[in-house]
C-alpha cells in the first residue's frame, strides 16, 4: 500500500525523485527497496511473518476482508504477509514501469501463471524458438491440453516476424538471451510488433534481471524471473515473479490466486536478504564470464564462445546498445563431435559442479546438444567449422577467473587423453 502526498504537486515531485533514483541509484535503491516501515518496524529487516491464519477484531471486519485484495491488507496466509509483501514491493520498485509483482513457488511457475493469465481456448501463441526448455514443454504439453495453438518463430528474424501472426495470435513468449545457445534479439522490436497485432509480450528476464534490461522500460507487457537464480544467489531456494503494468497485473495475481499459488515466508526472508547484494554479485560474475569466454575463444578445441558481453561474441553489439548489463551464464561449443571427449572434459572439472540452474555463488557445467534443440531455425549456423553441435553451458560464480580458467585446462587435457 503506497503512500501517496494529498498535494498533486508532490506527488509529481515525488514521480521525478523516483525516476531520478531508478536512473542513477541502483546500488541504493537494492538496499532500501522493499524496506517500508509497516514491514519493517524498527529493525533492518521484515520479520518472518509464519501465518496461515488472519484473525480479525470482528465480524464486521471479518466481512470487509475481501473487499479489497491488495498486498498489505491481512485477509488469509494464501494471499501473503509482511515478509513476502516486502518482496514483492521490492522486485516492483526494481522494475520500472511495474505496478505490482505476483510471486510463485518456481521459475517455472511464474512462466505458467504469466501464460494463463494471458491466454484462452483456441488463441495462438508465439514462442521464441531458443526459449528454455520447460517453456516449450509447456506449450506444447500444459496448454496444448487446454486448446491454445503454439507456434515457433526464429527471434532473429525481425523482418519476418510480422508474419507469424493471425487474428487468434494473443502472446508472444520472448527470452533474452536464448536458452543455451545465448542468442540475441531485439526484444523491443518484437514487442513493438506484436503490440501493433494487438497481442500481449512476455519476457523471460531472468538472464539479465531489471537492472540489466528494464524489460517493462522497453516496451514489453509482462517480465518474469526465476527468483531461484540471481536473486535467491545462494542456491538455497526455489521462487519466481512476474511483474507488469496496473492491467496486467491485476490478472497475473487473480490467476496466480485462483491456482492457489503462494510462497513461503522464509523463502521470501532468503531471497530479501540475498536481492541486497545482487547488483555487487551480477557485477562479478559478469567480469569473471568474461575473463573465462575470452580464454576460451583462444582455445583450438573451442569452435565457438556464446557469450553476449564479451566482444566480437554472436550479438554483442545489441546486447551492448539494449542492455546495462549481463550476469555469469554463457555456454561454448566444441569443435568435436565426440560426445565421449566433452564428458571427459566436464568430469574433470573440480570447481564447477555439474547440476541444473544457475546464478548462485558457485560455478557449474552443463553438456547440450545444440543440432536437437530448434523447431523452426535451424542451429547452429553453417558458418561453424565442422558442423559442431556439442555444447557446455558454464555459470560463472564468485570464484577467482584464473582459478576456473585453470580447472578447465585440466578439463581439456582430460578431454584430449580421452
């Protein structure tokens, strides 16, 4: 619940002193965000409100509890408390141009609330064709099953993208960078786009966060996260957000409450303490990918470094002209086709784990398959000596750079005994 002067003139006072702060303070808006008062009381941080329960004085305003559904008015656990309304309230004050974020259990379940809110029987959405896998398998599982018609479009293609529309088309699924393969597009001009065919845009920001692409700035509907990964930071927690404008808004949290979607408060309490350094951490470990693809791209094994900040890398140049910045998460292809040779490579490994996800403070290795992936743009491009296919997705922690450039070293000595 914002407070608001009763002065006109202050209130557009104080609209340019958020704007200023959104520009030039983002270090200080991550330690102040989300630290109001009624959440905080007089200590640092919002205590963990563990409540399922609401207690009212009584029965009169038992019966008003529903009348206005909003965060920071105690009605039941299921819509939240003190601890996940400070989170919330945080993430929206990072995002601007939101007017309000809805938070789910998981990544994916944002992606899944952000879809439903939006679409219905017999629409027609468009995905891009480098998105995260759970995205396509949603869309062509979950919401196939409920009568919405999917459809890939290559994200490069910008002059061919007007195309891909038809009168039921309703959304379009953006991601920037792909999945895995770290392309590129020009998600304002495809947002640009779709708005003009009257369809809804969502992101999936989770790469680059707010503070490294404003995706509501740039002109697209919907932003959703996986709070698992950046700003949980530690690998200790599972969550996910969507923000968006007052309209969208409005319906992402009327669904995520008709699925009956909550977070837990201790999470809420984890991923609050961890947003307070995750300017300082995307920092490092962008400048610690950057050092690692650099090495890389020298190596003779290496066919190709997917990786947007560094340059001369596949789409540097529209990351650096639309983003302010980029995170740990790249992936290199091999110039073998040996499937055997890049395990050998990973198992070596002794700093990087191999697991899923990433964004946390230790660096793991992933192997994919880059030839399997695509539905409608062929990858990767025939330009790529030998036709290579074997990829490694690397999530660059808060490790010394020279300390993981020296465990993948040994990776490919391994790799060429094999």
């Amino acid at each position: 619940m914002g407070r608001r002067s009763g002065n006109p003139q202050g209130r557009r006072a104080r609209a340019l002193t958020d704007k200023t702060d959104r520009e030039k303070r983002t270090a200080t808006r991550l330690v102040e965000a989300g630290r109001r008062k009624e959440w905080t009381g007089p200590v640092v941080n919002p205590p963990v409100w563990r409540a399922s329960t609401h207690l009212y004085p009584d029965t009169k305003a038992l019966r008003s509890g529903p009348a206005r559904n909003e965060d920071g008015r105690f009605f039941y656990g299921r819509r939240g408390g003190p601890t996940q309304w400070a989170l919330a309230d945080a993430l929206t004050e990072l995002e601007a141009g939101a007017a309000g974020t809805v938070l789910y259990p998981s990544g994916v379940a944002a992606i899944a609330g952000a879809l439903l809110a939006v679409l219905d029987p017999g629409d027609v959405l468009l995905v891009t064709d480098n998105a995260y896998d759970p995205t396509r398998s949603m869309a062509t599982g979950l919401l196939k099953r409920l009568g919405v018609e999917t459809r890939f479009f290559d994200p490069l293609d910008i002059d061919g993208f007007a195309g891909r529309f038809c009168d039921r088309t309703k959304a379009v699924m953006l991601e920037n960078p792909g999945s895995l393969t770290m392309d590129v597009c020009d998600a304002p001009a495809l947002a640009e786009i779709a708005r003009r065919h009257g369809a809804t845009s969502i992101i999936d920001n989770t790469w680059a966060t707010a503070l490294g692409f404003p995706a509501l700035e740039n002109g697209i509907d919907i932003s959703v996260m996986s709070l698992t990964k950046h700003v949980g930071g530690h690998s200790d927690l599972l969550m996910g957000s969507a923000s968006a404008g007052e309209r969208w808004y409005r319906e992402l949290r009327r669904t995520a409450q008709e699925l009956g979607q909550v977070v837990s408060p201790d999470d809420a309490a984890l991923a609050l303490r961890s947003l307070r350094t995750m300017g300082l951490r995307l920092k490092a470990s962008t400048a610690g990918a950057v050092a690692v693809a650099d090495w890389l791209q020298s190596r003779p094994e290496v066919a190709q470094v997917l990786c947007p900040p560094l340059p001369g890398a596949p789409g540097h140049d529209l990351w650096q002209s639309q983003f302010k910045g980029g995170c740990g998460l790249f992936s290199f292809v091999l110039a073998t086709q040996d499937a055997s040779a890049r395990a050998a490579l990973i198992d070596a490994l002794d700093l990087f784990g191999i697991g899923f996800s990433w964004g946390g403070f230790e660096s793991l290795a992933i192997p994919f398959d880059a030839g399997t992936m695509r539905t409608d743009s062929p990858w990767p491009p025939e330009s790529w000596p030998g036709g290579a296919t074997l990829g490694i997705r690397l999530s660059i922690g808060l490790e010394d750079p020279e300390d993981l450039i020296a465990d993948l070293e040994r990776g490919f000595a391994a790799m060429e005994r094999a």
